[in-house]
C-alpha cells in the first residue's frame, strides 16, 4: 500500500538531513518507543538525529534501547533551541496538538524546518507540513510500523527497532487486552518477534520493576476507592500527602485507573492525582469499556483528550473541589453509561 504522504516522506528523508524527534510531555510506553525506534531507524540511514522530549519519563522506561541519548528541555532548554533552530525536519510523535509539549512548542511552531505528525489520537490540530494521523490504529508505534514497511524500510528493522516498536504496543494495548487490538496488531508483533524481541524481558521491564513506594501509592489509591453505582462508575483519588508518605516516584500512579475497571458492571473508571509539587493541580485519568468516550469527557470537563477507552486531562483546584465538579457532571451521562 502506497500513499501520497509516503511518498513525499521518501523525498523528504531521501538525502541526510538534521533531524528532530519530540515525544509528548510526560512521556508513556507509545511516546518514547516510538520516538526511538524512528531514531535508530533515521541515525542508520544516516542522519543526524535528536530526541527532545519536554520532560523525563517513568523510571521504567530507561531501559529502552538508546533512551541515554534522550535530550530534556526541562534541564537543557538551550540546547534544545539551538538543536530545533539547526534543524530540518522535525517529528512529533504520539500527539496532535502542540499544547501537549509545553513551551516546547513555540520553538517547533516558529522554527522553518519541515514538521511531520505521526500520531493516533483524534482530531488532530494542523500545525504540521505532512500528517500521518490514524485513531483507528491502537499506538504511534504500530502506525510507525506501517510507515516503515510502506516506506520500502522494513528490512531495516533490527532488534533495536523492534523492541522499541513492541514497546509501544504492549503499553498502548494494555498488553492486548484492549479493544484496539486487530488480527494486524498481532500479525505485526509476530514479525517484531522474529526480528528479536524478546517479549517476557520486556514486559517484565516495564511491569514487574516496582519499588515497594508503587505498591503502597496503589493500596492507597484502592484503599480510596469509590463507586456510583447507578452510573456504572469508579473513581480514585491521590493526595500529596499519600505520595509524600509512601515516598512517591513518577510513573507509581500509573495503570493504577485500570483496577476500576476490574469491579464487575463498572463502564467508567477515573483517578485524581494532586500533583506532587504544584499547589492545586490535579492530574485525571480516565478509562472506559465499550463505547463510552473518556476523550469526549476529558475534552468536555477537564482540559484534556486522548481516546474512546483512554484519556486524561488536569484541572486546577482542591482535590475534593474538582472530585465534587466530576460527581456533578458525570449524570450528564447516565444514559451512555447505563445502556448496555
Ligand atoms: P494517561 O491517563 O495514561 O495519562 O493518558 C491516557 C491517554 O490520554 C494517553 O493516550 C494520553 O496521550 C492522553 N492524555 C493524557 N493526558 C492528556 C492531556 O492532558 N491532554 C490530552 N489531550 N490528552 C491526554
Ligand atoms: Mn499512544
């Protein structure tokens, strides 16, 4: 399968250029696995190649192939803005809008080198020059995949690549358990696994890796837990208290939105998060089953997107403010959540 945007990404990276790869803020599974992979793609043909992300990611992340050559505006904005200045062309990987990168994202909008969009999320803004955006497909890393192959690249793709393209998939797809799973999900990882993942390390890496700090933030997420019955809802709140007491690090929280969804009938599960440092922010999380749109709501109430069964968003307020706020409009939805 042959298109016309794949074409001109041929032209584009035909010659060696000075290329930039930014995941989004706070970068999960799907962000930094594929903003490697494309990389170690780019640096073996032969380009200059940098990923900026805006900041760090879970500690469970670090042992992606080439995560050491990652550069954080957060600790080196300088560099960062001289390295996008020198660029030619810039990917952006894993979102669609460029409020996902913070102030990164001035430098990207004002800087002359080609933007290229490789992203699943919905309604994609229209900042970039070429834009590969498909929701239907479950991670940028498997998109990626089908770039690489329509590219005429799939040759290219060492065990390198490849754990980091599986990466992405596996946490995209909760380990295949989500509906964004097709046959071609699983056609694709059978050929990343002939390519050399080795898929128990790697899900052991990523899930099996917690410092006991994980597993207190989650009894005490669980210990808070809460149902609407009538609406087919959980929520779950964290406070900065909690995650001072049991010694909080980033990525502890997360996946911890998905245990709602394990109680039997409950459609929608959502977590409140106080932000460790910022007074009043609140970070949410949201996960449904079936056709209940978490993007919708995030996008309607709380700042944010992301899609049908996953998204997340923040506002800014008192925890019990912001829980109240949600208990108020989630019976807007009473009759998506309660038809079956
Ligand atoms: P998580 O709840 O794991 O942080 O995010 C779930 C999904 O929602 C991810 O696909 C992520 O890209 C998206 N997402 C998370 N936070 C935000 C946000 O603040 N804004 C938008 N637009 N999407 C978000
Ligand atoms: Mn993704």
């Amino acid at each position: 399968m042959k298109n016309k945007n794949t074409s001109i990404l041929k032209g584009l990276i035909s010659d060696k250029k000075k290329v930039v790869i930014v995941p989004h803020t706070s970068p999960d599974g799907d962000a930094i696995g594929s903003s490697l992979a494309l990389m170690h793609l780019l640096k073996n043909m032969g380009h200059t190649v940098n990923v900026l992300s805006p900041n760090q990611p879970p500690y469970f992340l670090k042992w992606s192939p080439g995560f050491e050559e990652i550069i954080y505006y957060e600790f080196d904005e300088e560099k960062c803005s001289k390295i996008i200045n020198n660029s030619d062309l810039i990917f952006t990987l894993d979102f669609n809008d460029l409020n996902r990168i913070g102030e990164l994202g001035n430098l990207v909008k004002s800087s002359s080198s080609k933007i290229i969009m490789i992203d699943h999320h919905q309604n994609p803004n229209d900042y970039a020059d070429l834009i590969f955006s498909k929701p239907d497909i479950g991670s940028t890393c498997e998109l990626l995949y089908e770039i690489i192959t329509q590219l005429g690249y799939k040759e290219l793709i060492n065990s390198k690549i490849a754990s980091c393209l599986y990466l992405g998939i596996m946490t995209d797809t909760g380990s295949f358990q989500y509906s964004n799973v097709t046959s071609r999900t699983h056609e694709i990882v059978a050929d990343l696994i002939k390519n050399g993942v080795d898929q128990s390390e790697i899900y052991n890496k990523v899930y099996n890796d917690a410092s006991k700090s994980k597993l207190k933030v989650l009894g005490c997420a669980l210990s808070n837990l809460k149902q609407i019955k009538e609406l087919n809802t959980a929520y779950m709140y964290l406070k900065r208290k909690d995650l001072k007491e049991f010694d909080f690090k980033k990525g502890d929280s997360e996946g911890i939105v998905n245990y709602g969804l394990s109680l039997k009938n409950i459609k929608f599960s959502v977590i409140f998060i106080e932000d460790f440092e910022v007074e009043n922010k609140i970070k949410i999380s949201f996960r449904s089953q079936g056709d209940f749109s978490c993007n919708k709501f995030a996008n309607n109430h709380f700042n944010g997107g992301g899609h049908t069964n996953a998204a997340g968003g923040i506002d800014k307020g008192p925890i019990e403010e912001i829980i109240n706020k949600f208990k108020e409009v989630i019976n807007q939805y009473k009759e998506e959540l309660t038809n079956n």
